[in-house]
C-alpha cells in the first residue's frame, strides 16, 4: 500500500509541471496577443523608454531646485616658493639667524606653510531662467509622446501576432488540403495507369494526371515549410524562442465567424483617440515648445548661491588631529545676466521655430483628414474581406461539387482527364482564396479596430 502511494505522488509530481507546461505552450489568439504584449522585444523596449521618459523628467526638474555640492583640496608645496625683501623692512623675528638690519640687504623670505587643506560646501538656487520652464513643459509633451507611442507599438504588436497567428492557421489549413487532395490525385491516378495497361485507356490521361500530381506534390512540400517558418514568426512576434512548441487552440473558419462584427461598422471614429493623430499632436506640441524656448532666450537669468568653507595650514599632514586649527570663510553671492544684443541671432533663431510650428500645424491638419480617409477605407476594406470570405466558401461548394461531379464522369469515361484536370485545378484555386479570404477577415478587423483603438 505504501509504495502504491508512493507511485501515485511520484506520477502527481511530475504531472503537474507537465500540465502547466502544455497549458503555457497554448494560445488561443486572445492569450497570444496577451503574452506577446508582455513579452515581445519590442515592446519591451517600448516599456523601458517609459520609465526611461519619466527619469528624464525628474533630472530636469531637478535642475531647477536645490544644488549642493562639496568640494575638497589639498596641496604639498615640495619646494616653497621665495620671496626678496629688504632687511630693514622685515621684523627680527622673520630674520633667518645671523642676518643683521641692513636697508641694502635682501633677504629671501618664505611666507605660510608647505601643506595646506581647504573644504567648502556650496548651495546654489536657480531663482529665474525662461528655458528652464519650458524644458520642464517639453519633458511633460515628451512623456506624453512616449506613452502614446507606447500604445503605438502595442498596436503594432498585435497586428503582427495576429497576421502570424492567421498564416500560421492558413498553412496548417493548406496542408490538410494538400493532402486531402493528393491523396485524391494519388487514386486517381492508379485506377487509370490500371485501365491503360488494360487497353481501355489512353497514356494521356495518365500523363495529365501525372502532371498535377506533382504540382500538388511540390506546394505540400512547401506548405510544410512554411508551416514550419510561419510559427517561428509567431513565436518571434511573442516573444519565445523560435523553436517553442507553441500550440494554437483556434480553428481558422472558427476564429472567421468570430471576427466578423458589423457592428463595428457603426463605431463613432473619433481622432483624439487614434494613436497616429495623438502622436502627431505631440509633434505639434514639440515645435510650439521650441518656439517659446526661442524666445526664452530674450530673458534674463538670476541664480544665487551661498558657500561655506575651512581653510587650514601645516608644516605635517596633521589635518585630522583634534588640535589642528581650522580658518573658516563664507560667500553669498547672487549672479544675474541679461542679454542685451546678439547680432540678430536669437531674433533668427525665434522665427525658425515660428516656421517649424506652422508647419507642424499644417501636418495636424494634414493628419486629421488622412486619418478620416484611412478609417473609410478599412471599414471599406473589412465589409469587401467579409463578402469575399462569404463568396469563395459559396464557391467551393461549387467547386466541390463540380470536381466530383467530374469524377464520377471520368470513372463512367464520360469526362476526359483534360476536363477533370480543369476541374481540380479550379478547386484548388478555389480553396486557395478561401484560405486567404478568412485570414482577410481577420487582418481587416485588426486594421479598422486600430485606427479606432477600441482596445485602449
């Protein structure tokens, strides 16, 4: 009984990371945009630019507050320097011994002492400066930019996984297909080769099938290497390696129908939440700060700063004895430009940046009506996939149809095989664009919901 028990806990151990692993390896196309959001390149960066804008901002505000700063100096005189004066005029003390007064006599003298330290701290104020204000306003317009174009990449993101999720779909699709139909071809092809080698064929017959026997043969072959190739792309677009056996759980026709919705035909397109025209508004917002820091320039600058200090002297380096003797000296100070003439050069200098700020203008106004054509067009685009991807499945039931209708006569020898090859080929262009009108679908959808950005 114990070692029953002991098999089962064994089997529940290892079942459980089986179990977690099998479920991280499947997605459906919701959870592959999930996961990719997370963890594709990237984004990622996009994430760290972020945090990157929002450091920015601080250094810039910092500028403007309280600065201190400390400062320490020391300094050795290996070889004092000396000075000449005359005898007369240097007290007795200061006289080397044996030096007599003398007015014609210069005597070297060497003033303080070989070593000396010297600490200050300093404060310093920003009081005014017209720059340093709209450097603070353009690091806001920056972290705005870089949350919108954030949201930019994450929109970015998603189309890309959900092409990659489609075409992985498609192939896997194609493949089935391909062999359904080679299987199709592969049949027919024996039942004729066995009625011409009884004399109740031709060899034509047999070569035509020969012939998209083959074809069909070649596009498996390639299938399966794409199937291969598309979910490593996948796989890339989400951020894995690229030979994780990710698993899809959506069915291609399936995820079609889901992704069909007319009511987002009827969604009011408002430009303030599309991230293109968002981006474009910081543009605008970043010329019309260049401007105003143009013109900063005209205006005066007023810092002050106060600064507290030590100074001490010796013949040893005794500075951090409790005897030693510290001179201390402060300094408040207040430090005021104003610019006065430039040669016309700020003057040249604002009316660049007046220049560059209509054009950003124009570029908004430029944006608000490509972006109106743009979601005219992908609401156009998305009702065209939708009828088309209704129209070829009507289609291929008539292809379908017509091919085994074709089939039947071929066996009877009512049909010729030039005339059943017809047949198939229209078939198989047929399941062709059937495959490619649902993933239409699915990529139309995701074109007109991020122009809208329903997903904000």
């Amino acid at each position: 009984m114990r070692t029953l028990t002991k098999l089962l806990f064994i089997q529940l151990v290892w079942s459980v990371p089986l179990m977690a692993q099998e479920k991280d390896n499947s997605f459906s196309l919701d959870e592959a945009i999930a996961y990719a959001l997370e963890h594709n390149y990237e984004a990622i960066n996009a994430g760290r630019d972020l945090v990157d804008a929002q450091k920015q901002k601080w250094e810039t505000i910092a500028t403007g507050l309280p600065q201190i700063e400390g400062a320490v100096s020391y300094q050795n005189q290996l070889k004092q320097a000396q000075s000449q004066f005359p005898s007369i005029l240097i007290p007795e003390q200061f006289l080397p011994p044996g030096v007599e007064q003398d007015p014609n006599v210069f005597v070297p003298i060497i003033f303080g002492q070989p070593q000396q330290m010297n600490a200050t701290a300093t404060l310093r104020q920003q009081i005014f400066d017209g720059s340093y204000i709209v450097g603070v306003q353009a690091t806001q317009a920056f972290l705005r930019y870089s949350r919108n174009f954030k949201e930019k990449t994450d929109l970015e993101v998603k189309t890309a996984v959900v092409e990659a999720y489609g075409n992985v779909l498609l192939t896997k699709e194609n493949v089935l297909i391909l062999e359904k139909n080679k299987k199709t071809l592969e049949d027919n092809l024996y039942e004729t080769k066995k009625i011409y080698e009884n004399g109740l064929g031709d060899e034509e017959s047999v070569d035509q099938l020969q012939i998209t026997l083959s074809s069909i043969d070649n596009q498996l072959k390639n299938a399966r290497r794409l199937e291969k190739i598309t979910m490593q792309m996948l796989n890339l677009m989400m951020g894995l390696p690229l030979d994780n056996p990710t698993v899809l759980t959506e069915d291609l026709d399936e995820l079609t129908q889901q992704q069909i919705d007319f009511g987002l035909l009827d969604t009011q397109f408002l430009l303030e939440d599309n991230t293109d025209f968002k981006i474009v508004k910081n543009l605008n917002e970043q010329r019309e700060l260049e401007l105003k820091l143009a013109k900063s320039r005209a205006l005066p600058t007023l810092n002050a700063f106060v600064n507290y200090g030590g100074l001490s002297f010796g013949d040893n380096f005794t500075f951090f004895d409790s005897g030693q003797d510290w001179f201390g000296f402060s300094t408040l100070g207040v430090d005021l430009r104003i610019p006065i003439f430039s040669s016309l050069g700020r003057s040249a200098s604002t009316q660049r940046a007046k220049i560059a700020f209509e054009k950003a203008k124009t570029q908004l106004t430029q944006a608000q009506s490509q972006l109106m054509l743009q979601h005219e067009s992908a609401k156009s685009d998305y009702v065209f996939a939708i009828e088309q991807y209704q129209t070829t499945k009507d289609n291929l039931n008539l292809a379908e149809r017509i091919e085994n209708k074709n089939q039947v006569k071929y066996a009877e020898g009512l049909a010729t095989s030039f005339e059943l090859r017809q047949a198939q080929t229209q078939l198989y262009t047929t399941q062709q664009e059937y495959l490619r009108s649902m993933v239409d679908v699915i990529n139309r959808k995701t074109k007109l919901e991020n122009i809208l950005n329903t997903n904000q």
